[in-house]
C-alpha cells in the first residue's frame, strides 16, 4: 500500500495547524506535566498534539497509529501512521528550541513518505520516497564534507537512560577530538533533517524509538543521504540505533562506532 500523493499537503496542513498549538504552550510557566518514567517527562502539549494528529490523519488514510504516548505498542507489520507529536519534550517545556514534530507513512514494509516539522523556526521538511527531499517546498541534499576536521555533527544520550552510558559516552569522547565540533540538539528528528540539508554532516544515536526517526530517516535517504543501524543494516526503525550520514564521511563514524560498540544487537542486547 502507498499513500497517494496528493495527501502530502493534507499532511502538512496538519502538522502545521499542529504545531501552531503547541507554540501557544511552549515555555508557558503553567504548562501541565508529568514523569512517564524517572528520567521521562510528557506534557499536555504532547497528548493534546498527539490527538490533533491523529484525528486529521485518520481522515487522509484510516489505518493504524504507532505514537509515543497513546500507541507505543503498535507493531510493524501492517500499514500505520508512525507520529511523534513532540520530538524534543525537555527543550520544549524549558523553552529551549528546537523541538519538532514528526510524522511517517509506513506502507507495511518501509516508510514512504515522510513530514518534520520545527514550529520555532517554521521549518517545514516533506520527502516522498523516489522524488526527493524538501525543505519548505525547496529541495534539499547532503553536504559533501568529507574530511571530520571540517564536519559539524550531531548526536544525541537517549542511550545513557537505557543503560548505555559507557559506549555512548565513548564514541562521544572520540568523535568530538576529531570533528570540529559536535552538537547535541535534544531533538533527534531536528539532527536527522539538519543532516539531510546539510548542516550536520552525520548524525548518530542509541535507543530510540521509531517514531524518533521514521521520517526523518527518509528525508535524509531522499536528500542523497545514507542511514543505517549501528552494524550497516537496515534496521533502525526497531532496533533503537541509526546513524544518519552524507555518503562520503558514513565510513568514518560509522568506523568510530565500531570500535566502542558489540559487533550486533544480540551482543548488545547480552550485554544490557
């Protein structure tokens, strides 16, 4: 199944009228929230976000929702909207740009189209599979840095709260010695799409979710860009790594990853 491609500007009609609700909370000092763990925090912007969504694009295409707060438990193996309602939760209730939303088509075997947006700066960014990424109705592509002394890049700790913080660590200790400088925007679909228009020369992170990077994932491949797990697969949609790369620095990081993480996810896994 694919989403026909007239419903890319019913899509982007929604994120935005989305995400204009959430500016109207965002650092607003009576902002309701809570722990969804003792590290995650949720807000009223997120719920209240997350139902906007999933009412507008329950009427493009009825199928179902893979999100973080209402249907985390949703599988792959059907068609499903794949939606993050706010990517960036902790920069967002202290007012700290940027935070973003995210919205995936999952077709049942892979995402083929692809919405982030960040309402602060109004950056709009839209990929269909096979015709290219856009950034505010502009295409967009990969840098060409190919040297890491000349490369800005980003990452991200979600790993350091899954128990991770050693590997995650290191790789930042090594990376950042070698690049000219390394970002961590608190918003990894903010990385993957400053990636795919080439702010960020790569991206890479551990244990996210899905909905931190199914669309981002796709408008990085559309702008000419490389993703993979952390072992050069495929599997970054479910197996909580991704690295988001121009194809002439991917060896590098993906080199450094190597080097301080197991060689495959069981490995990992056994070690958590």
């Amino acid at each position: 199944m694919n989403i026909s491609n007239s419903s890319l500007p019913l899509i982007e009609k929604a994120v935005r009228e989305t995400g204009l609700k959430t500016l109207e909370l965002f650092c607003s000092s009576g902002l309701k929230k809570r722990h969804k763990s003792s590290r995650d925090l949720v807000s009223e912007a997120d719920e209240l976000a997350e139902r906007s969504l999933i009412s507008a694009l329950s009427k493009i295409e009825n199928i179902k929702f893979l999100s973080e707060e209402f249907n985390p438990d949703t599988d792959l193996s059907a068609p499903c909207w794949i939606i993050d309602p706010i990517d960036g939760t902790t920069n967002f209730i202290a007012g700290i740009p940027p935070y973003s939303i995210s919205v995936a088509h999952y077709n049942g075997n892979e995402v083929d189209l692809g919405v982030c947006y960040l309402p602060v700066t109004d950056e709009m960014f839209t990929a269909e599979k096979g015709l290219g990424a856009f950034l505010n109705g502009i295409k967009i592509k990969v840098n060409e840095d190919s040297d890491p002394v000349n490369c800005v890049v980003a990452t991200g700790f979600a790993d350091i709260i899954h128990e991770d913080a050693v590997s995650t660590l290191a790789v930042f200790c090594s990376v950042i010695k070698k690049t000219r400088a390394l970002r961590r925007l608190g918003s990894a679909v903010a990385d993957l799409v400053y990636t795919a228009c080439g702010k960020f020369a790569f991206f890479y992170e551990a244990g996210l979710a899905p909905w931190d990077v199914a669309a981002g994932s796709l408008i990085v491949k559309e702008a000419g860009g490389m993703v993979t797990d952390f072992y050069g697969n495929q599997n970054y949609l479910a197996g909580k790594t991704i690295i988001a790369s121009n194809p002439l620095i991917y060896n590098f990081i993906s080199d450094e990853i190597k080097n301080y993480y197991p060689k495959n996810q069981t490995n990992m896994e056994e070690k958590k």
